[in-house]
C-alpha cells in the first residue's frame, strides 16, 4: 500500500496539499482494514476489494471532515462493513450460502480430525454461515477483533463503543458463534 | 448439583471471561469430576475453533491490482470535481424540462375572453383615456385585446386614482356613443350628475292617478219655457 500512497498524483488527491499528503498517510494501512472488514462480511475477496475500494473513494470525499487518524479509521471501518452488508443484501446471497452450508455440514461431521477441519474449506463455510447469522451489532465487533487480535481497546476505538460494550458483544457473539458450531466439532478427536 | 453451577464458569473460561477468584475452583472441581473436566475441554475446543475460523475468515490482503483501480477511480472523480458542469448536468437537464413542460401546460390553457368575442368587444375599462378609445374604437384589433394586454398598458400610466374603477359593459355599437359621451364629461362639456339625475328620472315609475271626470251638469228644462227643438234658433 505504500506504492499505492507513492503513486498518486498529488492533484488527484485534493487541491490542498496538506490535505493530500494526510490522505496518502491513511492509504499506507488502512485499505488493508477496510479489505479484511469486508472479506469477513463478503467471504470472496473480488467482492471485499471492491467493497473496499468503494469506502476509501468515499473517504476520499469527506476526508476533509476526517483528518483525524483514530476518527478516519473507525468511519473507514463502519462504512466498509455498512456497503458489504447492502451487497450482500442486495445480491441475496444469504440463500446461496445457506445451501452451501448444508452441504458442508454434512462433509464436515466426516472429518476426523481438529487440525483438518480447521483447515477444511467446508469449516469455512460453515464460520462463515454462523458469522452471518449474527446480529449486525454482534457481526462487526467479532470480524473486528479476528483482525485485531481479539484486543478490546481497539475494536472499541474501531467501532466507536465504550469498551463493556465491546467486551460484553464480543462475548456474546463467541457464544452464539460455538453453540452454532458445536455440532461440527462434537465428534471430532481433538489434537 | 454443584456441576450445574459450574457448566456456566465453563463457558465463561472457555471464553476467558472468568473471574480470577474462581479459576482455581473451577479447576479443583474438574479434577474431581470427569464430566465437567470434559465439558471444560470441549468448550475450549469450539472457542478455539470459533477464534481460528473467524480468523481465517478476515486473513488476507488486497491484490496488487487494487491499488491501480482505486487510483484510477480517485483520478475519474477527480475530473467530475474539476468540471462543474458534470455534477450540474443533471439538475439543469431537469428544470429545463420543467420549464418546457409549463410553457406546454400555459400555452394550452384557453383565454377565457376569446372565448366570448361579443362580449369581449364590448367590455372596455372605464379608466381608459377617451382619445385613445375614440381612436381605437372603429378597429376590430382592439375589440381582441385580451385583459393582460390592457393591464400592462394600464401599468404604464400614472393614473392610481383611476385605475380602480370597475369595468363598464356598453352594448354593441353603441361603443362610439358613449366614447362621445365619457369624452363629454370629462371635459366638462356635459354634467355627469345631471344628466345621471335625468335618467334617474326617466326610470321612475310613473304614476297612474284616477281620471277625474266632472259630472256635466244638466239644466232642469222649465215646462212653461219650454221649446220644441225645432223651434230654437241659433
């Protein structure tokens, strides 16, 4: 990303300079975050880099207004999860992945052990149907600390929530997250 | 008993929500008891694959190709920005063709006075100059003119005091006429008010009075005086 920043024209990027040379600061990191945000809600990456694409473009529109770091990456972060959710809505690609995940299930009750599983494309698929069947609420403050390291600090900064908040969703979405994946892990040895 | 209270201290330290002051109850009791030594194990398992999948959900990085279409993108808007004309297409577009649509829509309306010419021709404003009548009268052009015409050329002069009169309907072709007379009585020649008085007067009813007949009195003919008729002699 930093040939990104290097590569830009500087009157492409605004006509103040200063404003320029902080809008390339921000493309150093942060379409990587906007990328993995959308990924965790689209699991296709052609998707997730357009759905990032299109919240950096609109970062660059009102960066005027958000210049500040920590205030830039939270908006870059609710806007790429917000436009990931309306594709998603507006493609109906939930049905798909019910499908998908029903036929996972049944391939993945025959894998035999953890490390494989965990692996297996079919365990993906299987996440990723639970992930989607959380509230949005719940969604965005798990897809956020996958990406962070499961640091509460920083996906609160992220989300823009008090930390309990955080704390307290996070808890409940990794509950709901194992009761829906508890019947593929059952039988399975551990190690 | 005790194993339901802790089936839920399991959860939270599967999730490492536990308190630290009971971890190491937890911990005593599940070396006691074989199940819950089993559910504490399982529990960390599916967390385990609950963190780890999630992960591998979000794990990755954007194609080199991204850079190049979000610059790309950047410069297009760029150019929307510098040509104002682009982002105004729309909007001028629209009230152009609302403009054409009420044009449309005021043209079609019909003019209610050409709708009855007889009576069009007929109605003048009373504030009217008289020359300007007298010498619009024989000309059948002014007999068309429609009221905001003669609003507009009313808005020229300077004439407040008269411009509230109300209109005055003269029948047709007597409009010579009573220019000839408006003109009198501005100019002094005729009074207005005797003449109004005159045809008050005209219009009063007349009043139908008895016809009084006096009786013709008949002299009582004097028998000794009398004559035969052919006797009198004139």
């Amino acid at each position: 990303m930093d040939a990104l920043a290097a590569s830009f024209p500087r009157s492409a990027v605004s006509q103040d300079e200063s404003l320029a040379r902080e809008f390339e600061q921000r493309l150093a990191d942060c379409p990587k975050l906007a990328y993995r945000v959308a990924l965790g809600v689209m699991h296709n990456t052609a998707e997730a880099e357009d759905v990032a694409q299109e919240a950096l473009l609109r970062a660059y529109r009102n960066f005027h207004r958000l210049r500040d770091r920590d205030r830039f990456r939270g908006w870059l972060v609710r806007v790429a999860f917000r436009l990931a959710l309306d594709r998603i809505r507006a493609k109906g690609r939930r049905e798909r992945h019910e499908h998908d995940a029903t036929r996972a299930l049944e391939e993945g009750q025959r894998e035999a052990n953890v490390e494989n599983l965990v692996a297996s494309r079919e365990f993906e698929r299987e996440v990723a149907q639970a992930l989607d069947a959380l509230p949005e609420k719940l969604r965005i403050v798990m897809v956020l600390a996958a990406i962070e390291g499961y640091k509460t600090r920083e996906v609160a900064k992220l989300a823009g929530l008090p930390e309990g908040t955080v704390k307290s969703r996070l808890f409940l979405a990794r509950k709901k997250l194992a009761e829906s994946l508890q019947c593929l892990v059952k039988n399975t040895p551990a190690g | 008993m005790s194993c339901e209270k802790y089936s839920s201290w399991i959860t939270d330290a599967a999730l490492g929500d536990l308190p630290a002051d009971r971890e190491p109850e937890l911990l005593a009791h599940t070396l006691e008891c074989a199940a819950c030594r089993e559910a504490l194990h399982h529990a960390r398992t599916v967390h385990e694959f609950v963190d780890r999948g999630v992960e591998s959900l979000v794990v990755g990085e954007p194609s080199p190709q991204f850079a190049t279409h979000l610059r790309r993108r950047i410069v297009q808007e760029s150019e929307q920005l510098r040509s104002p004309w682009t982002a105004w297409a729309p909007i001028i577009a629209g009230a152009l063709a609302l403009a054409v649509f009420l044009a449309i829509l005021v043209t079609r309306r019909p003019v209610h006075n050409r709708s009855n010419p007889s009576v069009a021709s007929a109605v003048y404003p009373i504030s009217e100059s008289p020359a300007a009548l007298a010498a619009s009268a024989p000309t059948s052009q002014n007999a068309t003119r429609t009221r905001s015409q003669r609003n507009s050329n009313r808005g020229t002069r300077v004439r407040p005091a008269t411009t509230a009169l109300p209109e005055i309907i003269v029948p047709k072709g007597q409009l010579a006429a009573a220019v000839q007379l408006s003109a009198a009585i501005s100019s002094g020649r005729a009074d207005g008010s005797q003449l109004l008085a005159a045809q008050r007067e005209y219009e009063k009813l007349l009043e139908v009075k008895p016809i009084e007949i006096a009786p013709i009195e008949i002299p009582a003919l004097d028998a000794a005086t009398a004559k035969p008729a052919s006797s009198i002699q004139f």
